[in-house]
C-alpha cells in the first residue's frame, strides 16, 4: 500500500489547523489492543483534525516491540480511510530509524515524524547525517522533533533542507524562541513550522506571535471538542476565550501534568479514561497516576461538558 499524498500535498496539510497525537491502546495484560485503537482513529478522526500522529510520544514509541509499531501504523491507516492524513513516527539509531521509515512507507502511511534519537548525545553534524540519511531513505514526506537531545541549529537545519527535497517539516518541542526565529528568518517558508511543545495549548500564543499557529495538541485525546473550541478561539484572537480556558483548564492540568516525570503521558491516559475512552495503562517506565490525581483531573474535565 503506498499514499496518495505526496510530501508537498503533506506539508499543504500541515500549514494550519490542529494536529494530534493518539494514544497507542493496551489491554488489561498489557498488549495491543487493535480493536480498542481502531475506534480511537476513528473518533479522534471525526473532530477535524489535520493529521493525527501514530506510535508517537504520546502513543508510547518507545515502549512498543518492531511488530507492535508496525500493527499500530498499519491499524491507523487502515482505519482513517484516507480521510486524515498519518504521520508515523520514526526514531532510535540511525538504521533502525530507517527500517521503520521502510515499514511505515509500505503501510502506508502518509509522512514520517523523526524523533530525537534516544540516549546518545550528538553533534550538529552528527544530526545532520541522521537526519539526511532518514530522509533520503523514504519518499515520504519527514517532519523533525527538535527537542531533547536533537536540538538543530538554523544554519543545520538549512543544509538539511537544502539537501533533503523531503523535509517538510520542523516540529520545536525546546522553545528557544531566538533559535526558532533565526530558523524561520533562514527558511521562510521551505518548511511547515508545528509547536510541539508538552501541552502545546500553553504556548499557542507566544508561538502564534512568531507566526507559527499549529501545533499539535494532547489533551485532544480527550477533550476533543475544547480543544478544537481553543482552536478556533487561538486562530479568532478570542482573548476572552483562550484566557478562561488557560484559567480554567490549562493552567491547573499544566500543574498536574508536571507532578511526576512522564505524567505528560499518563495524563492523557487518565483523561481518556474518564471520558469513556480508555487506553489502558501506561507501559514502564511510565507510572500512571495516582487516585487522588485522577479524581483532580476528573473535576477539570467535568467542568467542561460533554465531549461527544
């Protein structure tokens, strides 16, 4: 199975709306569940979002086995029908980054998101190579996470760009408002620019001041239906809006979400989870929350009304 997108009609998708990221969904003895994830696509895939991310961050990348990256890219194409882009992820060492890019591709997914690789420490030419050797590997079109330890510098960046017709995209999870300027100065509109910071929502502002209007959310998971309120509220310059959602919403979740490392996970499991929508548990080395914090982020949500 190959796509119908190409990576210029990709990265058209991705210059404005709200992007997501779905949970990956376990069942009670830990292992994928297909069906459970199936109607997750499905769902999530009715509320207008522009693309919806698979095995990502949020989908537990990391924890999943070759078989079980493969299951969860093959089930979400299966189940958009075309009708919403797939960006899987991709990620690790360089030839492992490579040979799920050669999975995802004959899944048929639509384009690719680079994860930073995990552990290793690298140079800006050492990122460089990865990043162009993913890219040159797949015709799909590749989005890249800079954050953590694959943090690009414009001038790197640019020369990737330069040299990787299918690079389109630049995902900041860092927030280093200078660097992201000099990028967006150096490439202009070569590539799609996505706030893909934790609880992106909180920086939809400052991001939208520098020009960069889509991000991709978590708490769409969720709370679908607010979250594309906020949205529609970011995109309207609805001050009003966006800063009752922030009061009420974002900024006690933030707080709750910064609890524990890894909570930026296991909340949205719990959120999923109290709306009827569950995933099941985070895998190790994630912990899920505790009963008292589940009850905390069950009164947030109630707040907010039915999300069906």
């Amino acid at each position: 199975m190959e796509t119908t997108r190409n990576p210029e009609a990709l990265k058209s998708c991705l210059a404005s709306g709200l992007l997501s990221f779905p949970l990956t969904d376990f069942d009670v003895a830990g292992e994928f569940d297909a069906t459970s994830f199936a109607n997750r696509i499905e769902w999530l895939g009715s509320y207008g979002a522009q693309a919806l991310f698979a095995a990502g961050g949020a989908g537990e990348f990391f924890s999943l086995t070759a078989p079980e990256y493969c299951a969860v890219v093959a089930q979400a194409v299966a189940s958009s029908r075309n009708a919403v882009p797939i960006i899987a992820a991709t990620g690790y060492g360089t030839k492992m980054a490579i040979a799920l890019a050669s999975e995802a591709q004959q899944l048929g997914a639509d384009g690719l998101l680079l994860l930073p690789p995990y552990l290793t420490e690298s140079s800006q030419q050492g990122l460089k190579d990865h990043i162009t050797a993913v890219c040159r590997s797949t015709r799909l079109g590749v989005v890249v996470y800079n954050r953590a330890n694959m943090r690009l510098k414009a001038e790197t960046l640019q020369q990737i760009a330069d040299d990787c017709p299918n690079l389109i995209g630049f995902k900041d999870g860092v927030g280093d408002i200078e660097e992201i300027l000099k990028i967006k100065a150096l490439l202009g509109d070569r590539l799609a620019y996505i706030n893909g910071m934790p609880t992106a929502e909180i920086f939809a502002g400052a991001y939208g001041g520098m020009g960069i209007s889509v991000y991709s959310s978590a708490i769409f998971n969720f709370i679908p239906r607010s979250a594309m309120d906020f949205n529609r509220a970011i995109l309207a310059d609805d001050h009003a809006a966006v800063q009752q959602f922030t009061r009420d919403f974002l900024v006690p979740y933030g707080l709750l979400r910064s609890r524990q490392p890894g909570y930026a996970v296991s909340m949205i499991k719990a959120g999923a989870d109290i709306v009827g929508r569950s995933a099941g548990r985070v895998r190790p080395p994630l912990s899920d929350v505790t009963p008292f914090e589940y009850a905390e982020l069950a009164t947030l949500i109630e707040r907010l009304g039915p999300q069906d």
